[in-house]
C-alpha cells in the first residue's frame, strides 16, 4: 500500500506568498514557510490524500483524540544550505526511524520512512529560498503525528494525521556555542524506566514546563533531570542529551528506558570515538559531578541535541548554590564537536558515516 502512495501538489497564488523574515529576525520556531506536506491514515484505507500544500490550520472536532488522551509524536531535523549553495539533510532516515518507534509505543501507524525522506527533498526543494544563507542559520522541520478520531474512551484512535512544517531558524539559545547555565532538578522528574521517557512524543514536554519555569527564574537556560527512583543519578536535559569530560574520559548516561536517543547524541560518540577519545556510557551521579568538578577534574559539560547542536554548559544550579564548569568557558572538545558537525552537516567536510542526505 505504501508503495501506491501518490503525493499531489497544491500550488500556493504567487499572491499569497509569504514575506521571508529578515536574516537578524529568524528566532526560532517563530516563522514558517508556505507550505506544508499532509497525509492521513485510517484502519480501513491506511496512508492516503498524501498532499504538498498550504500550511494552514487544521479543523479538527473537539473530540479529536489527540486533545484527550495526548497520542501525538513529533520528530525534529535541519536542513543546511552549504557547500556550493547546496541544500543538506542531516541523517533524516535516523529521524523517521526513531519517529516509527515512538509510533509503535504510543499505538499509532508507522510511516514509509524511505518514502517520506523523499517527499521531504522535496518539499525542502520546493521551498529553498526559506533556507537561510546566514551563518548559523538553518531551516527547522517538525514532523508530527496526531490522533484524529472523534470519539470519548481510552482506546487507540483509527484516525490519524501526518505532517511536515518548516521554519527557518536561527540558533535555538541566544548564547550560541557559549555556556549555558543549567538547573538540576533533585524534586521533579522527567520520566521513569518503562514509561514513554525514551519516545519523542508530546507528553514529555508537557511535564517539563512546569519546572522550566523554575529553572527561568534562577536565570537558568535548561532544566538537567535526575532519576526518578532515587534522585540521584543524571538523565537528560529537556531538550538535549548530556556529556561530561571527567579526568579526559567522555562520560554520558546509557539508554536505559527512560532517556531519548538523540541522533546527535549518537553522532558525538561516534565523532569523539574516532578520534581517539574514551567515550563512555555509564550511570553518572550528580555527587559524582560535583565531586570531580570540586577537585578540578571535570573539564567540560555539553549537551547534544538537533536544534543547539552542542550546547556547552557553564554552570551548573543545584539545591541553591552555583557550580562554575572550566571558568564559564567552552571547553576544547565542545568546541572542536561543534565545528566537525556543522562542516560534515553543511558539506564543508568529508562524510565518511554517510549522513548527510543532499537536496535534489
């Protein structure tokens, strides 16, 4: 059925095309290009009315499952205008075969993973001029999937919607590549071994923000959550995995259940693995941290994730005192992370993982 799939195209009025933002004016998230790709899903027809067309708004029932028992999942991935002015996806498969993991636990349909990659070329080619040329700058796509049966009780729904929108973005955190300061959680938790903590689905978000408002009014960036049994031994941030360089070993908590796989996560170890670097995957407690931190060993923090790419951490908050990280500095390895994967993202550098997907 998948291989039947049709995608028309809706063309936009040259009249209704939208004013792109100004370079200095992307933020993130904030704008979005003129079209969308929509499809849908039902028991009786699986994938079908697979469309590139306007983004616009949805009418959706009040009933809509999505709004009553949160089946919704998302994904997000960049793509670059780089070498030669040419237009890259970075691991975008990575991306659709985690999203049809967080399918299969959340109860939802898989998506075509190959077939969506390519119907995302081109709606990335369709709407080249929205990739900014800006240095830093990229365009955001958030696939999503969303329960759209009208109906009441705690079933998985027989209806669904799939769909893909971009926003041209500039960095996600108004430091850039500089350190961030981070709160550790030890009162909420993120999720639990067994639950849904190691799928990207809309949930988890939602219980984050009530403690990312806390962490914004100590004057933190980001929230670093600890376990949920004991309290004690480090996760993930909210929007990004986390690394430690303790004593020049790359430490960074294992995928256990209860934390996200990231695909940048996966690309560091890679990276810092083939250059020679002790990555480790371990427990790591926060004491532990702290300890090493205390007596001058911890060299540097990052955090890894799709929309900050590496995200150095230069203080870290927990139990109301402040623990500065390498003098508030970035540190040599996030920094040397940073520029490989945005070379090798962009087409500047070899690729010899074959990540980078090129755009017609």
């Amino acid at each position: 059925m998948w291989e039947d799939l049709e995608v028309a195209l809706e063309k936009v009025p040259g009249d209704k095309l939208k004013k792109k933002p100004l370079p200095d004016k992307l933020g993130f998230g904030v704008h979005f290009t003129d079209y969308m790709f929509l499809m849908q899903w039902s028991r009786e027809d699986g994938w079908h009315d697979a469309k590139i067309c306007a983004k616009e708004e949805f009418r959706l029932d009040p009933a809509a499952m999505v709004f009553h028992y949160g089946q919704a999942i998302f994904e997000g991935l960049k793509a670059y205008r780089g070498k030669d002015d040419q237009l890259f996806l970075f691991r975008p498969k990575d991306n659709f075969e985690r999203m049809n993991n967080s399918a299969v636990r959340m109860c939802m349909p898989r998506i075509p993973q190959e077939k969506i990659v390519n119907i995302l070329k081109s709606l990335i080619y369709l709407e080249r001029e929205w990739v900014p040329r800006a240095e830093g700058a990229s365009i955001y796509i958030r696939p999503t999937m969303i329960a759209v049966e009208p109906t009441l009780g705690v079933k998985p729904s027989s209806r669904y919607y799939f769909y893909i929108i971009m926003s041209p973005v500039g960095a996600y955190y108004a430091e850039g590549c500089n350190p961030t300061k981070i709160y550790v959680s030890d009162q909420y938790v993120r999720a639990v071994k067994g639950g849904v903590g190691n799928v990207k689905t809309a949930g988890n978000y939602a219980a984050s923000l009530y403690m990312s408002e806390i962490a914004k009014k100590e004057g933190c960036t980001q929230v670093l959550w600890l376990d949920a049994c004991e309290h004690k031994y480090i996760e993930e941030v909210g929007t990004s995995n986390i690394f430690f360089k303790i004593d020049g070993q790359l430490l960074t908590p294992p995928l256990e259940g209860s934390i996200l796989g990231g695909i940048t996560r996966d690309s560091v170890i890679k990276l810092a693995s083939s250059w020679g670097v002790d990555v480790v995957e371990r427990r790591i407690a926060i004491d532990e941290v702290l300890k090493a931190n205390g007596e001058g060993r911890l060299q540097e923090v990052f955090g890894t994730g799709t929309a900050a790419v590496i995200s150095p951490v230069g203080e870290l908050f927990f139990k109301d005192i402040s623990y500065r990280i390498n003098d508030g500095r970035t540190g040599e390895l996030s920094s040397r992370l940073y520029t490989e994967l945005q070379s090798i993202q962009k087409g500047f550098q070899d690729d010899p993982c074959k990540w980078v997907v090129r755009v017609g």
